[in-house]
C-alpha cells in the first residue's frame, strides 16, 4: 500500500517512491552481496525520502539509488521544525550516522503536500553548477619557495584507530583538532605541483590533490581513485587515502574564507574526507574541515569525499 506514489523533479515524474528502504538498509541492499536478493539488477533505481544532518541544519531529500550508484534527486521545502524533530528522535547512539530515515509525520507531510500533484514549488532539484573555484591557482614553484626548515615524516601505512587512540594521535603530532587540541597547527609549507590540479607540502614532503573526489561509500571512493591511478593522474599512478595524520595536517585552527579549517588553495567542495583507516569495532574513519574534527561513521551512504595523496620519498 502507498507503494506506487509519484513525485515530480524539474520535468522528471518519479515513480514509486520506496517507504521502506532508508540509509541503513541502502549499505545491505546496494552495496554488499549479502542484500543483492532485492535488485533484480545493476540498472535498476529505487527511490526514497531521507534527513541529510551533514550540514549546519537537517534537509530533507530524495535519494536515486541502485547497485554502485547514490545520486540526491532533490530537496524538499518541508518545515524545519518538523525535520529537526526527526533528528532529535535518532537518540545519542546515531551521533556519528548523520543520514536518517524519514519518521511517519514527515511521511504523512508529504504524501499530503508535495507527492500525487502536490505543490511541486516545494521540490528543489540538486543541480549541480560548473563554477570555476577560486584556489589561489598561483603557487610559488619550489625553486621560488626554497624550504630549509624539518620535514616531519608522517605515517603512510593504512591502519586501525580505538576510540581511546585518537586523542593520542593528535597530541602527538600538535596537529590542531577543535575538540582534542584546539590550540594546535601544522605549519605547511605549500609550492605548486608539476599540474594545476595538484600542489606540494615541503614540510611533510607530501603532493595533494587540491580538489578531490565526489561523496560517496567507501567502496566508491576506492574506484575512483583506481581510475585516477589507471589514467595517471598529474602523471602519476600512485595516490591513495591519506592517513589520519596526513589528513590532520592540512587542518587549519581558524576558518577560511570558504567556511573550512584549510588552507584556501584546497577546494571547498570536499568539507570531510575519508582516511586509511578503520575503527574498531567498525566504521571508517574521517577528518572534517568543516567542524575541524576527526570522527567515524559507516563509510557507506552518504559516505564521504576523497582528497588523495601520494609521498615525495
């Protein structure tokens, strides 16, 4: 029952809208084997409605998905209110999932004011706008910009981080984190890469995507970044995740003018990103220039953004 409503995005009517699937059940269904018995195959969509609690205030949304594929249709005008108190229900134990099912009260407001020729003014498609960003494109060289100063050598390897590490980690290295060292910093030492796209940190002697890649599982950003190996990306074959405290290293302990802890010759577009690491006893890893934190989540859907990297020596 109320398997087959529609809802219209931009000049596409989409049709039926999937109550019960939600972000959880999308890990299991999408991109595990262990829940393919629900996909007839790797071609199909289903739809749904789900809170996005990423940003500094809850959205709702409509999620396109399908094996390998996660795509937000649009956003729904629905009344804060209403959504923040979906939120407030999830309880302490979601605080680091932040992508939730829809309650029956966001259920019932929809069915009445927006699906079956509802006000679709109330419908905002996720358009997505080639701007050109500015990321302060010119860099010294390092013939320009010599550097005599330490390099510190931070760790490469992939690993496993316990709760009860992290702090650790970040006094350690005096990395700055706004919760565990709030009075820390790295002070990089940037010059231009041998491409536009990629740029060097003489002090951790390590070349970093200034962009990065689009949100996604974990498995996702895994993809891509083969393909950038594949086709070389600025030449090389050799980027992968950074380690947390590669990634920390970049946190800058004041805001840009983009509204994150980094420098400004880094994109804005890629706020948290995920590491090399994993968390006992489950979840990934990330680091979040937006709320200058390290923290762990699923890694499955909304997942995270990928900022790669590969070392000098």
């Amino acid at each position: 029952m109320g398997m087959f409503h529609k809802v219209q995005v931009g000049e596409k009517v989409i049709s039926p809208i999937d109550w019960e699937m939600n972000p959880d059940l999308s890990f299991g269904t999408f991109e595990s084997w262990g829940g393919r018995e629900r996909v007839r195959n790797n071609n199909e969509r289903v739809y749904y409605f789900f809170v996005d609690n990423w940003g500094e205030e809850p959205k709702l949304c409509l999620m396109e998905r399908g094996v390998k594929h996660a795509k937000i249709m649009a956003e729904i005008v629905a009344p804060l209110e209403m959504i923040k108190k979906c939120v407030e229900m999830q309880g302490r134990s979601a605080i680091f999932e932040k992508s939730y099912a829809i309650n029956d009260q966001l259920k019932e407001w929809l069915i009445s004011n927006v699906l079956d020729g509802g006000d679709n003014n109330l419908v905002v498609p996720r358009v997505t706008l080639n701007i050109q960003e500015d990321m302060g494109q010119d860099l010294p060289s390092a013939s320009q910009k010599t550097y005599s100063g330490e390099v510190i050598h931070l760790p490469a390897e992939p690993g496993i981080i316990n709760d009860g590490e992290i702090a650790g980690i970040i006094e350690k290295w005096g990395f700055f984190e706004a919760e565990y060292n709030p009075e820390g910093r790295c002070i990089n030492e940037f010059v231009a890469g041998n491409d536009s796209s990629v740029l060097i940190d003489q002090k951790t002697s390590l070349m970093w995507q200034r962009g990065g890649l689009d949100i996604g599982s974990i498995r996702a950003i895994q993809r891509g970044m083969s393909e950038l190996n594949e086709h070389g990306f600025a030449g090389f074959n050799d980027w992968r995740l950074p380690t947390m405290e590669e990634a920390l290293s970049l946190m800058d302990p004041q805001k840009n003018q983009k509204g994150i802890y980094l420098s400004s010759v880094f994109s804005k577009e890629q706020p948290f990103i995920f590491v090399a690491a994993q968390r006992k006893p489950g979840g990934y890893w990330f680091v979040d220039y937006k709320q200058g934190k390290a923290f762990w989540a699923s890694g499955t859907i909304p997942g995270g953004f990928g900022r790669l990297v590969r070392s000098l020596c």
